[in-house]
C-alpha cells in the first residue's frame, strides 16, 4: 500500500475538514447571526459565565469587536449579564435559555444531517471515522 507523505496527508485533510465544515454551516438554521457571534454564544455556553476580556480572549479577537458581537446577541435575547460577584467594575455575560434553545436546535440539525451522511456508508468506513474522530481531535487541542 503507498504510504502519503506528510505535506500529501496535511492538503487532503485540510481539503476534506473544510468541504466538511462547509457542508455542516450548510445545515444551520436560517439565522441572523454570524458565524462569530455563534461562536462567540457557544463559548458561554460550554465554559458557563465569562467576563467579556474573557470571552474575547477564548475567541482570539480584540475586545472592541466583542464589544459588537456581545451587543448583538444582548439585543437577540440570547446572552444575558450580570454584575461579576467580585470586581463591581466587571460583568459577567452567559448564554440565555434563548440562546441555549437556538445552539441545542443548530446541533441537532446539523448532527441529523451528518448521522444521516454515516448511515449510508458501511461499517468499515464508520469505523475508520469513530477512531479518526479522536485523532482530529488530539490535532485540533495542539
């Protein structure tokens, strides 16, 4: 069997992980928000309550564009905020039952297309991608 060289496996993966994520932003519910500012509620969601600092920082972008991004999903109903419990010069912001409800329907969506996509391949293959799986993800925490 040829073995792929490094650079060779770096391209087709790159290739297949974006054709991928492509397809699943294909699947989200019609929404308004971007894709930062989904991203940006998924944070609060997972890590619970975040400064907004915090938040930018867990997003890797400035703090004045946080600033519009949290300002738009205040004014969806989807983050709420609160006075930090311990620095009254800070706040803490966290995702709202609103903005909980839309990320649960977006998974859902997406997950419904993609289980779909794995019950037409066989059993080999949904192997191969169950230990794959793991692999991505070790890459993806480096």
């Amino acid at each position: 069997m040829p073995t792929i060289s490094d650079p060779a496996l770096a391209s087709a993966l790159r290739l297949a992980v974006m054709r991928l994520a492509r397809r699943m932003r294909a699947e989200r519910p019609e929404s308004d928000l971007s894709l930062t500012q989904l991203s940006a509620l998924a944070v609060l969601e997972r890590q619970g309550p975040l400064t907004p600092r915090e938040l930018a920082a867990a997003e890797r972008i400035r703090p004045p564009s946080m600033t519009r991004v949290v300002a738009a999903l205040e004014a969806a109903g989807l983050v709420t905020r609160t006075d930090h419990p311990t620095d009254g010069r800070q706040v803490l912001l966290a995702a709202s039952p609103a903005g909980a409800a839309l990320l649960r329907e977006d998974r859902r969506r997406r997950e419904a297309w993609l289980a779909q996509r794995l019950r037409d391949l066989d059993a080999d293959d949904r192997e191969v991608l169950r230990r794959a799986a793991a692999v991505l993800d070790r890459l993806a925490g480096s």
